[in-house]
C-alpha cells in the first residue's frame, strides 16, 4: 500500500474514533506511575512499610519451631532461642565476650537438638540433674536451666550432688553457685569413697565400683524425689571412647546411648551433652569461671585405659580434622 495511504489511514481512523490516542496516553501515563511507584516502594527501608527481614537463621529457626514436636508446641513464647545465641554486638563488647557468646549458642543448640530428638524434654518433667562437681555437668546444668526459661514447655529441674567424702573435699564453692543460679538441689552425703577403696582390686581402675555406688544412691535419690527423669553429663567424647574400649577390650560395638530406660523401668537416663565436645564444654566452662571440685579417686590412678583411648582419638583428630565428627557421625549410622 502506498505511503500516501496509510497517512490517509491514519488521518481518518482519528477523525472517526478521536478518543483513541487520548486512551492510550493515559494508559502510558498509569503504567509510567506504576513503574515509578514501585521503583520508589524497593528503594524503601523494609521497616518503613512494617516489614521485617529475616536472615536464613532466623527463617529455619522459625521452620523448626513450626514442626516441632509435641513436647515443645505445648505453647507459644516471646522469647526466641536464637535471641540468646547472638552475641552482643557494641562499642563495650570485647573479642572474649563475642567468643563466648558464641561458644554458647554452639552448645545450646546442639543441647536443644539432642533434646529435641530424644524427646529428652517433655511437659510435666521433673528431670534431676546429677551434678558431680566436674565441667561437664555443671555445663549441663547451666544449658538445661537456660531452655527452661525459653522452652515453651513446663518442666522441672532439681540438682542433686554426692557428697562421697573423699579426703579434703569442699563443696561450699559449688553450693554457692548453686544457689546464684537459684535452682533446687540436694546434697547427699554417702561415704562411697571408703567402700570404693575397699572393694576395688590392686591395679584396677576404681571408676567401675565407684559409678556403681554413685548410679544407686542417684536412683535412689531421684525415686524419693519423684524424678521421672535422670540426666548424666556424658559427652560426645565420652560416648567415642566408651565405644573404643569396647570394641578393643571386650570385642563389642556398644556404645553409650543418648537415652535409656533404667533397669528399675521407671526413670529414663538423658545425656543432653551427647553432641557436644568436651574441648568445647572445658572452654566454656572456664570462661563461666563454674565451681570445678577435684577427684580424688580417678586423678591418683596411673595406666588407665580411657586416658589412653583418649590419646588415641586425639591423635586422629590430629590426622584428620574432622576424625571426631565423623566418628559421632558414624555412631548413628550402622550398617550391615
């Protein structure tokens, strides 16, 4: 078609329909502010429209709180774990302060992972924490009282320490402690250490007769108070040398498991610490400045096997640096 034409065209299809091109510029001039007004809304801080950013931890934390189990949905909780695993981030806040903080979010929440995956931590519980005096179970104790203040979950938590009357024992720094940090406790008072010395053999370790003894008036103790639950400050490196011994000693894969029912049938056994490292707990136990008492049994034995199985896994850590983990790993994942 000519030119001339399609100017014609044009010229008569506006002349019969004029409100045409005046439609399509308003249509431009909508879209234009569209554009515009978006450009400008992403320009925005998020806060400004009442928005809240979440970072990828956050997220999952707010993933894992929607499928947990019915032991942590019993309620709802202002306070959010991942609110006391940050570490404070100011012009006063040293290098050790954000290193501990750190450290104590790692624990916490491997501590609430293993919980959460034995069903360690129920509504109704009355749990009695076992607390020798050692790193490890006043580890234990300060974490567990830490997830009872932000669980929305209602359980109990009672301290019971043993007295076994070992020569110049002092219990007044851990009872001190106990009572900074405002939780039940007992203190029983057995002479286990006479026996222990009795009863033991020459050359042999007095940690079998004297965890016996211990685990009995433990039991004991916990059926008086009305525990349904006993937790033990076992860790992972235990558990790794524990299934060392076995396997070298006795021919045996047996490990230590993570919970057990007791052979009286009513108490379940908890061992909140079974993925965290004793290298981490001894760090963060120091850093708390906790009440270590002393042992006077295990630490005048010389030639002990666990000491040795201990060498030996930390000889492979050496070798490998990630020879613990994949170990643990390992643990959980038998096959034929």
């Amino acid at each position: 078609m000519p030119a001339e034409s399609l100017t014609d065209l044009v010229e008569e299809d506006y002349n019969d329909h004029p409100n045409i091109i005046f439609t399509n510029m308003k249509t431009v001039c909508h879209l234009q502010f569209v554009v515009v007004l978006v450009l400008w809304m992403l320009l925005q801080p998020p806060r400004a429209f009442g928005w809240t950013m979440m970072s990828r931890g956050h997220e999952d934390a707010s993933i894992r709180r929607l499928t947990r189990t019915r032991c942590w949905s019993a309620s709802t909780n202002s306070h959010d774990l991942s609110e006391i695993m940050i570490p404070p981030h100011n012009d006063t806040s040293t290098s050790l302060d954000r290193d501990k903080y750190k450290l104590q979010g790692k624990l916490l929440k491997q501590v609430r992972q293993t919980c959460k995956d034995y069903q360690m931590l129920e509504d109704g519980d009355h749990i009695m924490v076992c607390v020798s005096g050692g790193k490890d179970s006043a580890v234990m104790l300060y974490l567990l009282r830490m997830l009872q203040e932000q669980l929305p979950i209602d359980f109990q938590l009672t301290a019971v320490h043993v007295n076994q009357h070992q020569p110049g024992y002092d219990g007044t720094p851990l009872v001190a402690w106990l009572d900074e940090m405002k939780v039940p406790y007992h203190i029983v008072s057995e002479d286990t250490y006479s026996i222990v010395i009795e009863k033991t053999p020459e050359n042999k370790s007095y940690c079998t007769v004297c965890s016996r003894l211990r685990r009995g008036i433990l039991y004991t103790k916990a059926m008086e108070l009305g525990c349904n639950k006993i937790a033990l400050g076992h860790h992972a490196d235990d558990a790794m040398e524990t299934l060392l011994l076995n396997m070298l000693h006795a021919g045996q894969v047996k490990g230590m498991p993570a919970r057990y029912t007791s052979q009286r049938g009513s108490l379940a056994v908890l061992r909140p610490l079974m993925q965290s490292m004793e290298a981490d707990i001894a760090t963060y136990a120091k850093w708390q400045g906790f009440p270590i008492l002393p042992c006077n049994l295990c630490s005048n034995q010389a030639n002990l096997q666990r000491p040795q199985v201990k060498l030996l896994l930390n000889t492979l850590q050496e070798l490998n640096p990630t020879a613990k983990q994949n170990l643990l790993r390992a643990m959980g994942d038998i096959r034929p």
